[in-house]
C-alpha cells in the first residue's frame, strides 16, 4: 500500500487510523494529523510539511471532503510536491480497503458496494460471484483457519484478498441451528464470495465429492475439534492456520491471541500425528510460526 497521510477536522483521521489498527495491526505507513480549532491553515499546512519529512516518500494524502481547510491545505501542499496524489472521503472502510493492498479506485467501489442498510440478506441474484468453472482449473484450493470470531475484518478483508478467495465455509455444527447467527455471517460475507454454512458431516460429504472444483476454499472453524471430525470423515486436509482462540475458563495461553485447553491440545496432537502442518499466523503479513512449537515452548503440551 502506499505511504499515507490522513488529514480531517478534529481527531476523526487519528480515531479512524487507531480503528484500523485494531483490525490490521500497526500500520507504520500510515499517518494522521487532526485539524484543530485553533489552527489556521498555514499551521496545518507546516505540520503536513513536518510529518511529510518522516516518510521515505509521501505517496498519498486522504482528507475528509472536499473543500474544507484540510483539502485546501493539502493542495497547497501538493503545489510544491506535485508526486503527492490527493484524494477524499476519509473513512473507516475506505482506509481497511487501502490498508489490506486495495488500490484507491478499487477501494472506493468496494465501499460503495458495501455501503447501504445492514442485515439486508444477500440473494444470489445480488451475488457477483467471482467463480469461473469455465475457465478454472480443474481442481480446488482449499485453505483452513481456526478463528473463534469466523468471519470479521481480518477475514473479510486481509485474508479473501490475499488468498484470492471465492468461498468462505463456515463449518460449526450449532450455528447452522440458529438463524440469527447465519444471518449475521451471510451480512458479513464480503460481496462477490459465495457462502457455505454447513455441519461437519454436510461440509465433509461435498468436500470429498469434489462439490467445489475450481473454487478457493477457506474453511473456518473455532476449535480443533471440528477439523478432527473433519479428518476422521476422510477429508484431506492441508496446512491448518491457528489464527484466534479466546481465553476461557481452563484454558492456557500460548501466544498473544490463541488460548487452548487440554481439549484442544489433544485435538492438535492428534492433527499433527495425522502429518498435518499447523501454524499460527493473525494476518498475511506477519511470519508463520510453528503452532506445535509454540504449544511445547508455552507450556501447553504439559
């Protein structure tokens, strides 16, 4: 993504950064500078020029709308760096999109589309689906997460465009009984990835009939266990992304966000006997770390 300034009256860009951040991690190139009442615009102006000096290369700067003193002042500023491109409409989902690798033009589509009344259900009529049996290789990519919170930004956003996804499968026996809950994955669900929400049983019966041919397939689901049932079912499993198990009563922490319990430490010994590769990595730009490594250097094979 580009080297980044926000700009916007009060501390909406600096709140919207700190939003972002809770999703993505720390963004070191991205800034924020908050237009105060006090300050004229040759103040925000020689503040832009101070924090423009600590980038490498301002490539960016996104301000809150057009024609308030941070636009303005922005385009005094690009008069004299002419490179720096300007662009408005700050927003939380503007800058999620940019801050996963979404360029500006697409980013700005992508928030239109997904802007409008929350919890209208997706139809597929609705649906652009970015599957192609046509055109696709004759074979599945499938990708498996352990993540307790399924489906939220880091999903949505970081991982469907990293993986370059077409499906997301939810596979957790008791949602599939509630209706609030599968109406809130469904709204979650980013447009243009179909959705599948399944028990283990229905998840392994199309998995090993080849009901996804030429789909990219993340599975995710919020323990161990579900993937054993899933491996004892006959399907074939590839590596397996530890990626968020909460803390709870019995529970044992063994990096910053997966705690397991004896449960889930028998379930993963199991996993790993079968020749499963497990690994802990939060989102796409972080190292993998070796998640049976982690479990004997924290204590939790113990």
């Amino acid at each position: 993504m580009p080297n980044l300034l926000l700009i916007s009256h009060g501390s909406y860009a600096k709140a919207t950064l700190n939003s972002c951040e809770m999703i993505l991690g720390k963004l070191n190139n991205v800034k924020a500078i908050e237009f105060k009442q006090t300050m004229n615009q040759d103040d925000l102006l020689e503040e832009i020029e101070a924090i423009a000096k600590t980038f490498t290369k301002l490539d960016a700067i996104l301000v809150d709308f057009t024609g308030g003193t941070p636009a303005n002042t922005a385009i005094r500023f690009q008069a004299k760096h002419p490179e720096v491109k300007i662009y408005t409409g700050l927003s939380f989902s503007l800058l999620l999109a940019v801050a996963s690798g979404t360029p500006f033009s697409e980013a700005y589509k992508q928030v239109a589309q997904t802007s409008g009344l929350l919890g209208e259900q997706k139809t597929e009529e609705k649906i652009k689906t970015n599957v192609s049996t046509k055109n696709s290789p004759r074979k599945t990519a499938m990708f498996v997460r352990i993540d307790e919170r399924l489906i939220h930004g880091q999903v949505a956003t970081m991982w469907t465009n990293a993986l370059k996804l077409t499906r997301l499968m939810v596979i957790d026996d008791q949602i599939v009984k509630s209706s609030i809950q599968k109406t809130a994955l469904k709204t979650a669900c980013p447009n243009g990835i179909h959705l599948s929400i399944l028990t283990a049983a229905g998840a392994a019966k199309r998995i090993n009939n080849n009901q996804y041919i030429g789909q990219t397939v993340l599975i995710l689901v919020k323990k161990p266990s579900i993937l054993k049932q899933l491996v004892d079912l006959g399907v074939k499993l590839p590596e397996i992304n530890v990626g968020n198990m909460s803390t709870k009563e019995g529970s044992h922490q063994v990096a910053k966000s997966v705690a397991v319990t004896k449960d889930d430490i028998n379930d993963f010994k199991y996993l790993a006997k079968k020749g499963l590769t497990i690994y802990h990595q939060m989102i796409p730009s972080e190292a993998r770390e070796d998640f049976i490594n982690l479990l004997k250097t924290n204590g939790g094979q113990n």
